[in-house]
C-alpha cells in the first residue's frame, strides 16, 4: 500500500511517500480502506517528537480517517466489511472502569490513534488498521473529505464547550485561533448553543470566513491589542469563556479578557506550553482554569446530531494528495492555512 511515514524525528524532509505492507486486523480490530484523512497539528509533533511522549517509529500519522471496512477480526460484531466508517480518534481497553464508566480518556491504555500508536498505524496510508470500537457510521450526506474532516476537531470542541466549560446560552466566548480546524468548529458550536463569540484571527480572509460562520465580533491580533479590543466590545466586563489552544502566546491575555468568576479552557499548545499565572489574579477573580483533551466515544456521538442537522458542517479549505504532506505542514505551522486540510487517499 501506499503511505506517507518517517523512521527519525525532523523537518518536513523525513517525512517518506512509499510502499508498506497492508495491515492485517487482529482480535477485536478492523482493516479499513482509507478514502481520507484530515490533518490536526500532532502530525506536527509527532513528526518533530515530543519530550516525554514516545512516538512508535517507523510511524504513521493522521488521526482522523473515513473509509470503507474490508478486514474484521476476531471477535468483531459491530461493523462488517462493507461499512463506510469515521474512525473516533482514541484507543482504549473498553473493559476498565474508566472505559465503563464511558470516560476512556482516563483509561491508563488510552492512546489517540495515528498520534500514539504504531508502529506503523494511522490514517495517512491506503489501508488502515483500528479498533472496531472506534468505528461510527459514515453519514450518507457527508462526503469522504468532509467525514475525515470532523472527528478529532469536532470532539475537542464538543468536550471543551459542552462537558468541561459548561458553556450556556448568551453567554459571550472568546475563541482563539478561530479561522483553524477546531476554531471554526468552535465557532459554529456556540453560535448554535445561542451564544457570542468573539474570534481573534490574524488576516482579512481569515476574518471573512469566521463571520460567514456566525462570529459575532473580530479581533484582529497582527493589528489590535487584543485584552483592549475584548473589554471595550464588552464594555469592561470582560467574556464568560475562553477558548484556548494556543498555550504561552495567548493564555496570558485569555486570563486578562476574562469576567471576574470567568473559565478559560485549552486542549494544547501549538505555540508553547510553558504559560504562567499570577495567582493572586486567580483567587482575587475567582477563575476557573480547564484543561481538556479531545473527547469520548459518547461526546462524539452528541456533536454528531449536530453535524446530521445541518448546524455544524465541516470546513474543509482544501484538499491534499498523500505526497503534498509536507508543504501542507509547513504552511499549517506557518498559520498560512485556514479551517481544516483534508487528505484524499488513492
């Protein structure tokens, strides 16, 4: 099969397009026909490495993926071959009782797939090797790009919004980086949820597309202050929530821009993890800080009749071939890229 891996951590260089054997499931596990991918900013990480965090080599990134079913294992009763899936992004025991419990993110077996696991196991080949459990039905109306497109994002969004900020109607939300792949889908979640949002973005086009998603104000952050920007739009008060995913570059001023009892919640760090907080701002605001990260089978499912009712649709900006990896990942770090990439495998 054809695949895009690397065998040692780098630039975009290492990344190799070639042939590999095609995986073969084992007990409780699936074989799909990859049809597409989606890129999320850990195929970044993983390709570059991460302190503390192995990445199995030789390495197959993409942690989201729709394609169609051609292998079950053993033991496998859920899905037969034939079925168009989307595959949920985390791997889990299933059998602990946090997996019971229906919180697999505290299972201590738990991996995000195509970011985690290997070697060799991720989204960005011809086939594809997972577990039957992580497999949901593929809606009818979705094309393959567009289902490849949601998962990962859209459960991130889900699980920071809905389960961990307890995000309410008319409530006003400032969204950081809300032109990429989870920005977007952040921005078109609370818009549906009845609430503000105001999103900070660094161009016009970017901009453009985050009011033609329902933003409800601009913050233009290569030419306004941001924290000055949100008091005055709220006219002192300060946002209810903070959306975050930037980490050392935005999380000072997320604290800053946020009403005095206000929750900021982030699920990564694209730009440094290494933030600070002045305590005394803490307690004196009573501030509520949230980490979050992707989501539950469940939590997936929930965001799901939102994208099956047309409230929330996918923003693919472009779409890729398995050899185009690299320069997408460039300008991904770059933030040259808008809403979500999609990946077409042949």
């Amino acid at each position: 099969m054809k695949a895009v891996y690397f065998t040692q951590h780098g630039g975009p260089e290492v990344l190799i397009y070639g042939a590999l054997p095609e995986p073969q499931a084992q007990r409780g596990e699936v074989v799909i026909r990859v049809r597409a991918s989606s890129m999320n900013y850990n195929d970044i990480w993983a390709r570059q490495g991460m302190p503390r965090l192995p990445v199995p080599l030789p390495h197959i990134s993409g942690t989201d993926a729709a394609g169609v079913v051609v292998e079950v294992g053993e033991g496998v009763h859920n899905v037969k071959v034939g079925d168009e899936v989307m595959a949920h992004v985390l791997q889990s025991c299933r059998v602990c009782p946090a997996c019971l419990a229906g919180e697999e993110l505290f299972c201590r077996a738990m991996q995000v797939w195509g970011f985690q696991t290997g070697p060799l196991i991720g989204g960005y080949a011809q086939y594809a090797r997972l577990q039957a459990s992580q497999c949901i039905p593929k809606p009818a109306h979705l094309s393959w790009t567009d289902a490849a497109a949601i998962p990962g994002a859209l459960v991130s969004v889900w699980r920071m919004m809905v389960t961990r900020a307890k995000v309410q109607p008319g409530e006003c939300v400032l969204v950081f980086g809300a032109s990429g792949g989870t920005g977007t889908f952040a921005v078109q979640l609370l818009r549906a949820m009845g609430c503000q949002v105001v999103a900070v973005v660094s161009s016009e086009r970017k901009a453009e597309l985050c009011l033609s998603l329902g933003a409800t104000h601009i913050v233009r952050n290569d030419r306004q202050d941001v924290v000055r920007e949100v008091l005055r739009l709220t006219d002192r008060r300060g946002v209810d929530v903070v959306f975050d995913h930037g980490g050392i570059t935005t999380w000072s001023q997320g604290i800053a821009c946020l009403r005095w009892g206000g929750r900021i919640v982030i699920c990564g760090a694209t730009e440094g993890f290494d933030a600070q907080v002045d305590l005394r701002v803490l307690w004196n605001k009573q501030l509520s800080l949230l980490g979050s990260h992707v989501g539950t089978h469940s939590e997936l499912l929930a965001s799901m009749a939102m994208v099956n009712s047309g409230l929330i649709k996918p923003c693919v900006t472009e779409v890729i071939g398995l050899r185009d990896l690299g320069d997408a990942q460039v300008r991904m770090q770059n933030r040259q890229t808008l809403g979500k990439i999609a990946v077409e495998i042949e």
